[in-house]
C-alpha cells in the first residue's frame, strides 16, 4: 500500500479564486469572511489581500479600514466539500481507492496498484499535481504507505516545504518523528496536556508507556498514533462515481467577453475528462449553460459523431460555438452537464510506428469540428435509395454514425463481396452528377426550353411515371439538353400536369 | 536564372546520402516531366492525354490545383472524378496491404453549385461514405472549412467551389494547408480570375464543347510552357457523340412536334415490368412495347 495524500491549507479562497483563471482576480484583494454576522472575521486571504497587510483572524471591519478595496465573500463549508468531492472524482481517473476527508481538507488517494500504468510513483505525482493546479487549487502532497502517515506528512510540509515522501513501512516511525503532535485532530485538552508535559513531537511520545497514556488521554490518542505507523489498521470510505457529470464555476463578477470564459471551460472540460476516465467511458452531447443575470440562461449543447472525452477537443468544439454568436448577456455562472454516458472506444496504436493512426481519429474530430461551426445540416453524406422518382433515389445523411470509418454499411457490403455490387448495379442509363435541390421551372419559348439561352434536346425522352402510392406522383419525360454555353442538362416536361418544362439535372 | 542555380550544384555533392534521399522527394525536377507516373506525390488523372501534359503525370498532391470554369455543366466534375477513383483505389490497395490507410480515401466537397446525385457518383464508382459534402454559401465559411479539412490530414481530396474573388492571403493559406495535410485541393472558381495572380502551381481553364468535349487550356504548369491547351472527353455520354448528334436531334425535335414520346433503349425497370420479366420471359417484354408506366388507380 502506498498512500498519496493531498492537504488544501488554501481550499476556502481557492474555492472561489478557481473559477475565474489567472488574470481576472489576481491582483485583487479578496478574503473569506467567517463567524458570528455581528462580527465576522477574516478566514482566508488571497496574495493580493495579504501584501495589503491583512493577515487571518483579523475583524472584516478592521480589515476594510486597512484595505478599502477589499472584496468579502462569506465562508461556506458545504462549498468546500463539495470543490472537494468534485476534485476527488476527477482523482479517480488515477486510482479508483480516492477516499476525502472533509474534516481535515485533503484527499487521499491510494496509487500502489496503478502506479505501473503510470510510470511509476514521480510520473503518477506529477499527473496529480498536474490536475490540482489546473482546477485552481493549491495543495501540500504527502507520500506514505499509511493514509494517516501520508496525511501528516502533507500538512507538515506547511512547516517544512518540500514534499515529504516515504515509501519504505520500516523507516515510517523514523520520518515521522518530528511531527508535530498538534497536526493529529485531538482535542485541544488533550494536546494543551501534552504541551505542558514537553511532549509536542511523534518522537516524544512514542517511548512512552502505553498504558499510561491511554488512562490519560482515552483510546483515540494511541489509535491515531498506531494508524499512523502501520500497526493499526485503518480503513477508510472510498468515494463512489455518479452517474453523470455535472460542474459549475460560478463569478464573482459578470464576465462579458467569451474569451475570457474559455479558460474556466477549459478547466470544467478537464474536470469532465477526469470523470469519465475514472469512469471508462465517453460521451458523445455535453450541454454548456451559461446563467446570465437577467435573461434567460444560454444552452449550448455540443455534439460529436464518436464518443469522445478529451479536454482539447470538446473545447475546441465551443470555440467554434462562440465564434458564430456573440454572448448575449454578461455571464455570471457556466456550468458543464453531460448525461449519457458511451463505452469509450480506444484508439488501437499500430505495432509500426506511422502518422497513420493520428490521421486516422481525426477524420472524425474534423467533421465534429465543421459541424460545430457550419451547424449540424450542413455537413453531410449521401446515400443511394431506391425509388424512380430522381429526388428520392437519395438520400442525406447527417447526424452520428457519419465517420465510422470503415461505415458498417461498408463492411457488409465487403462481407458479400462482388456479388452485392453487381446485383445492386443499376441499368446503364445516365444519370445527371449534378441535381438541382428544387427543379428549376424553364421558360419556354415556341415550346423551346430556354435555359442561358435556347435548349437543344439531344437524348430522350425517358419516361418516369410512377409515385401514385404516397401521394408524390412523378409523370415525368426526361430528356438530355444542350444549351449555346455547352453546359449538358437534365430537363424533363411534365406530360400530365400542365407540360411545363423543368431543369433537374446537370451532366458535369 | 543560372547564375542562382550553379553554386548550388557543387554543395549538393557533399551532402550526405540521407539529405540527398529527402530532397529527392521534396524538389521538382524539370527532367521528371509528364508521362512518367513515378513521382510518389501525383495521382493519375485517369485522362492519358492530360497526363501527359502534367508534371509528374498527374494531379499534384499537397498542392493546391486552381479550375477556372464559367458554368455548370460541361464535364467539369468527371474531369476530377477518375482522380477522386483512384485516391479511392490507392487507399483500398493500401488498406489491403497494412490494414490502415492515410487519408482514408476520404473526400470533401465545399460549397458545390448543386447537390452531388447518388446514383450518378455510384454508378461511376465512387464510395459514397467517403465523400463528405459540407453545404456553404459564404466564401469566408467555404475557405474556412476547406483549410480545416486540408490541414487535418483526415481527407485525401477538398473540393471547393467559390465565385467571388479570393484574397491572396487566403489561396496561400489554402496551398499551405495543403501541403501540410498532404491532401489534393481543387478550387473551382470563374475564369474571371484567370488574369490576376494565384500561387497554385497549376492552374486550368475549362471550356465546353458543343461534341461534350471538353477543352483545357493550361495556364500556368510546372515545368513545361504554359497556355497548352488539349481537348478530352471526360464524360462517357453516348448522346453527346459528334456523327450521332446531328441525325438524333433531327428525330427528337421531329417527334416532340408529332407529339411522339419514344422509349429509351432500357427503361427502368419497374414493379409491373419486373414481374412481366418472369413471367413471360425477357424476350416478351422486349419485343412488346411495354410502357414504363406503373399501376395507376385512376386509369
């Protein structure tokens, strides 16, 4: 066993300062604000907040006389959790063993199963650490192959800064020694008793008699201190995946330009993509809501042809989005819901090492991409139908399914071989490349079809009649027609409804 | 022009062999002109006649190929249509050799004046769920989609149809994309742009023939003198056939005014004809004038 364990001393501010990236709210001074409303006081302060000389615990009204600019928002514990959770399940996509603990802000991920998948114990922490810092938080990391252990050495690394890691059980008592006894979550009794004794380490108390302490100080003292070192056991709730995903950043101001929203949807992106790698799936709709004000929310919903759960392509998706439409009203919350969840279809990498295989999955992302900005009818693929009548011997295809490369339709045809072709082989007879989307009525003169200019029928005419059954009857005689331009066209007279000609078609 | 290209010659043989092997495929040689199909980055045009006259015996790949065409209809399409075949073929081939294949075979068509017709790309043997149509009125969407299908690398050909004018900017953009993607690109636009500058290696104009032939003057080429121009028939119509032409029409205008519908040479077949078929036997229903006409309640 080998615990990661991830201490968030700033979680409060961090909460709040997350959603709005880097440069929005750096060099502003913001605090949280906690305690009686009567006097509340400060909880939590961001770099800006304390080079102004505001420090923890000072009175909010003591800290708007020093800093007029100061920005309060008051504490919520059930945000903080919930920031914790939300990052625990994005964690999961490492090791599924992600257990939070609320009480003492960190999380705990046991990584000794899955640290071969990622390449050992510094590449695994370097993901972590990466995926902490993209969601805005800043958090202490502590390695131990006990939960307790790898807590306590996370929050002491406040005291001493650098990561504190210990992968060997038998040297654990040893690194732990200098701990000191006030990071445990004892009561303050318990340890203002111990104080006065002189005993404020791990290493003075473990020598200790056992029996004394536990008179003193009841059972919870010498559990906690035999957790820690391996010698008890000690479980711990693991966190269960939803079913969905769903996220939220909310603003502290109203943000007008999309521009500035793309850093935040990058970050729920990730948050996404962490989900549905912990969960093995992908997905194929996310809708983005942005809150506004006043107005009613904006949905934008982003579809893709395959199940698909990278960050850089779903955002890349909504940059398209937002280069169509400009924002309607100043948003002031985006949040990221997806609901059905796809069996994630990795990508085989070939055994030689070509370009191919990258060219190969984006076939797909490129058609998602056009669509996203074009919109969905735009990008198409047609299909042979069977029917006479020319406008329904084809048909659009939109829609999922587009990039199954190879199509299944593909596949079962290359399954009957030649013999599927040459049933399906129509008669010889021409059929224009070009068809108009409506047919075009032709002026004519002396019974003459003019289209740029006086129409030569070369070919026909060849009757198609037929349609009676579904209330779209064709009595169509077809002809092939050349006008002065040279261009070759496909015209046809309806013999039985007023026997005006129509252009259909053009031989390119 | 010599004075640039001689100091160049005796550094060329010190280089090493490898560098020589790369440029050998990057750097167009006026002695490799057309006929000879050896150059990796071409694709046949399946016209012998126009091959000829192309650089590296046919269609440039990673290029961008500039069509100047007025009108629709003249046998533009089936001038890119073998090509788009054979990217097909050599993609099946390559399939079939590795299991995998580059650009999928894939083809896009931007912006196209009409709707490309099934039946008529299936019977000329195209494999419709390679071809990807993407519907654009804007020149700007129309550029747009056309450098990101090109740059993807995901196509094997873009095809893309703008009328207005093109900003200079914009056709570089487009050639770049090209090479860098690997993929064909043929920009079909009015021979109104044919005097103003383009940097697309080749570049042709097209004009229709009242034999449906079609005549392609070359305005700019790699490697061979420019403004050659070569007439083909690029499209298999057995209607547009120069001796028939004359007494066909004479029949048809003739029957028109006698009010006469004649049958073509195979009507479609039909519920009614099919099942007269086995019945009575093919020869039955060739020798009685069946009409293709269906059932019809109200008759």
């Amino acid at each position: 066993m080998l615990w990661i364990a991830l201490h968030f001393p700033q979680l409060s501010i961090d909460c709040v300062m997350r959603g709005h990236g880097e440069s929005l709210l750096s060099n502003l001074p913001l605090a949280i604000h906690t305690g009686a409303s009567q006097r509340p006081t400060l909880h939590a302060l961001n770099t800006a907040a304390r080079e102004a000389g505001l420090k923890p615990g000072m009175a909010l009204a003591a800290a708007r006389a020093i800093c007029g600019t100061l920005t309060a928002i008051p504490r919520s514990v059930a945000k903080e959790e919930e920031c914790l959770q939300r990052l625990a399940i994005q964690l999961a996509q490492y090791t599924p063993s992600v257990s939070v603990d609320a009480v003492s802000q960190s999380i705990v991920l046991e990584v000794a199963s899955s640290m071969k998948l990622f390449g050992g114990i510094a590449a695994l922490l370097g993901e972590v650490r990466r995926t902490v810092r993209s969601q805005g938080y800043q958090g202490l990391v502590g390695i131990a192959p006990t939960p307790l252990a790898a807590q306590l050495l996370a929050r002491a690394t406040q005291y001493h800064p650098a990561t504190r890691m210990c992968r060997d059980a038998t040297q654990l008592t040893e690194r732990l020694a200098d701990v000191p006894l006030a990071l445990f979550g004892w009561s303050y009794d318990t340890l203002n008793t111990l104080a006065t004794l002189g005993l404020t380490r791990i290493k003075d108390l473990t020598p200790m008699p056992r029996r004394g302490l536990q008179q003193r100080f009841g059972d919870s003292v010498l559990n906690d201190l035999d957790r820690a070192r391996g010698l008890l056991g000690d479980p711990r709730l693991y966190i269960s995946l939803p079913e969905r995903f769903s996220s939220n950043r909310e603003f502290v101001f109203e943000v007008h330009e999309s521009e500035r929203l793309m850093p935040v949807a990058d970050g729920l992106f990730q948050e996404m993509e962490g989900f549905l790698r912990a969960r093995g799936a992908a997905t194929q709709t996310v809708v983005v809501t942005l809150k506004h004000a006043r107005n009613a929310h904006t949905h934008i919903t982003l579809g893709t042809r395959e199940p698909a759960r990278h960050a850089g392509h779903w955002l890349r998706l909504l940059r398209e989005k937002f280069a169509r439409a400009e924002l309607a009203a100043p948003v002031i919350e985006m949040a990221l819901r997806v609901e059905q969840l796809r069996p994630y279809l990795a990508e085989t990498h070939s055994l030689l090492r070509n370009a191919v295989s990258t060219r190969q999955d984006s076939a797909a992302n490129l058609v998602d991409r056009l669509a996203a900005r074009l919109g969905e009818k735009a990008v198409y693929q047609i299909e042979v139908e069977s029917d006479h009548r020319p406008e329904f011997a084809w048909r659009k295809q939109t829609g999922a399914g587009l990039t199954q490369w190879p199509p299944v339709r593909q596949r079962q045809s290359r399954l009957n071989g030649g013999q599927a072709r040459s049933s399906t082989k129509m008669p010889t007879i021409n059929r224009p490349t070009w068809i108009l989307r409506e047919p075009r009525a032709l002026v004519g003169m002396n019974d003459i079809p003019q289209y740029h200019g006086a129409l030569t029928l070369l070919a026909g005419p060849e009757r198609i009649e037929t349609g009676w059954w579904d209330g779209k009857p064709v009595a169509r005689d077809y002809f092939v027609a050349q006008n002065p331009q040279h261009e070759v066209c496909w015209i046809y007279r309806d013999y039985r409804f007023g026997r005006k000609w129509y252009l259909h078609g053009l031989f390119a | 022009m010599s004075v640039a290209i001689e100091p160049a010659i005796p550094q060329a043989r010190h280089r090493p062999s490898g560098l020589v092997q790369l440029t050998e495929l990057a750097v167009f040689r006026v002695g490799e002109l057309g006929g000879v199909s050896t150059a990796p980055n071409v694709i046949g045009t399946g016209f012998a006649g126009l091959n000829r006259e192309l650089a590296g015996g046919g269609w440039p790949r990673g290029e961008l190929t500039e069509i100047l065409c007025d009108g629709v209809g003249m046998g533009e399409l089936a001038l890119l249509l073998p090509a788009m075949l054979n990217l097909q073929a050599a993609n099946l081939a390559a399939l079939a050799n590795t299991g995998r294949s580059a650009g999928g075979g894939g083809c896009v068509w931007i912006g196209a004046p009409h709707l490309p017709y099934a039946p008529a790309l299936r019977d000329a043997g195209m494999d419709l769920t390679k071809v990807f149509i993407i519907d654009s009125t804007r020149a700007e969407d129309s550029l747009w989609a056309a450098e990101q299908s090109l740059a993807s690398g995901a196509m094997d050909s873009v095809s893309v149809w703008i009328n207005g004018a093109i900003a200079d900017t914009s056709l570089r953009r487009l050639k770049h994309a090209a090479m860098s993607g690997g993929a064909t690109c043929w920009l079909m636009r009015p021979t109104l742009f044919a005097r103003h500058a383009s940097p697309a290696p080749l570049r042709m104009m097209l004009k229709g023939e009242a034999s449906g032939e079609l005549t392609i003057n070359l305005i700019k080429r790699r490697g061979l003198p420019p403004n050659k121009t070569i007439i083909l028939q690029s499209r298999s119509l057995p209607c547009l056939g120069r001796k028939r032409l004359q007494e066909q029409q004479q029949r048809i205008t003739q029957n028109i005014a006698q009010g006469i519908t004649t049958q073509t040479s195979t009507p479609p077949s039909t519920p009614l004809r099919d099942w007269l078929g086995r019945t009575f036997g093919q020869a039955a229903l060739q020798a009685t004038p069946v009409r293709s006409r269906s059932m019809s309640p109200d008759r």
